[in-house]
C-alpha cells in the first residue's frame, strides 16, 4: 500500500471562522507573554490550507502599529469568513498566517 499526501510549505488559505472574545478565552493564562494583557479583546481565526489542513490564529485588538490584527487588515482588507490570505510553515512545520 501506498501514502501520497501533497502538502506544501506555502501557499493559499481562507479564513473559515472566526471568534470573538478576550484573549485568556483563547490562550491559557502560564502561555501569556504578558498576563496584564489577559482581558484584551481578541479574535480567533480557524484557516484552512489548500491541501485540506487546518490551523487557528489569535490576535489581540491592539492600536499599535506593529500589531498583527493592524497588519493583517493593511494586507488583506476587511477579514471575514472566506477571505483568501498566505501562510507558511513555520520552523516546527506548523501553518501561520504571513502578515
């Protein structure tokens, strides 16, 4: 028998869902950087890869320049629910998001 699985290390993923909440909602308080940050307001963003994987992201609602969120919008325009965005896997092999 046989496996032949296409998976690539970079491409095209769309947003499927996504999640309102605080940041503690999505990541376990000892994960924190920064636990005073814990009552942020985030999203959460289920994606799936052209080969059929799926992975999540989670960004705070930040003001600042450098924020993931404000990057994101400046690159792909309003998110929603079946917005086509990059990714590339990262050192360990996991799909993210390329801001």
């Amino acid at each position: 028998s046989e496996i032949n699985i296409n998976v690539k290390s970079k491409g095209k993923a769309k947003i499927v869902k996504i999640e309102e909440g605080l940041l503690k909602d999505f990541i376990p308080l000892e994960k924190l950087k920064n636990q005073a940050n814990a009552d942020r307001k985030a999203y959460r963003l289920t994606l799936q890869t052209e080969d059929g994987r799926t992975f999540r992201e989670t960004v705070a609602l930040s003001v600042s320049p450098n924020s993931k969120l404000r990057k994101l919008i400046e690159r792909y325009g309003t998110l929603k629910v079946g917005t086509e965005v990059e990714y590339a896997e990262d050192a360990r092999g996991w799909p993210r998001l390329v801001y």
